[in-house]
C-alpha cells in the first residue's frame, strides 16, 4: 500500500477543488466533451483545460480527440483505489467502535451487579 501513496496523494489533491470534483460528477453520468464539462463552472475554457489535466494526471479521467472534439472518461481503477482506500478506514472505525460498544457493554453489565440498591 505504501507505493500506492503518491497515486492517492495525487487523487485526493485532484478531488480536493469543487470544480474538479463538478466535473467527475458530471462524468459519473457518462462522457462528455470538454466545453460541455466547463460550460456551468464559472471560469474560461482555457481554466477548465486546466482542472481537467489535473484530472487526467491524477489518472481519474482519460480524453479522447475526434476531429475538433475532445471527449472525456472517467477511468473507473482510479476511483477503485480511492475507494479501496476508504473502505479500509472505515472498517477500521467500524471495528473500533464495536470494541468500544463491547466495553461499554461490560462496564454496564458490571455494574447491574454491584450490590447497591438504587
């Protein structure tokens, strides 16, 4: 995991500006031309060019030109690794937490036998 690293510090320093991240959503629904990802952000053509070389480093979108066109991709193994990422967070917390709720637990069973009358 450890050589992953700079691919993920990549990744998550692309997903990090919202308008990078409006791109991938828009791209979460299929391809799409690179003026159609600018058009609703509020920058120029040139700026959004930008953001998506980012995207494209990041290895989270591939393009494509045809003619005058160029067309962008979501590529899906980038995300896997994020994801992948993620999960193992998560289910660290997860575990975490049961191991607290089963302390938690015996803390109260231990103390429905304390003796006392309340």
């Amino acid at each position: 995991m450890l050589n992953q690293q700079p691919d993920l510090d990549r990744l998550f320093r692309a997903l990090a500006d919202p308008a990078r991240r409006a791109m991938m959503e828009r791209l979460s629904r299929g391809p799409a031309a690179v003026s159609e990802l600018a058009r609703p952000l509020p920058m120029s053509l040139p700026a959004a060019m930008q953001h998506l070389g980012v995207l494209e480093e990041a290895g989270l979108v591939r393009s494509q030109k045809t003619g005058r066109v160029r067309t962008c991709a979501i590529e899906p193994d980038a995300l896997r690794l994020a994801g992948g990422w993620i999960d193992a967070r998560r289910i660290e917390w997860e575990q975490r937490l049961d191991r607290l709720g089963d302390y938690l637990s015996t803390l109260g069973a231990e103390g429905d036998g304390d003796g006392r009358d309340d």
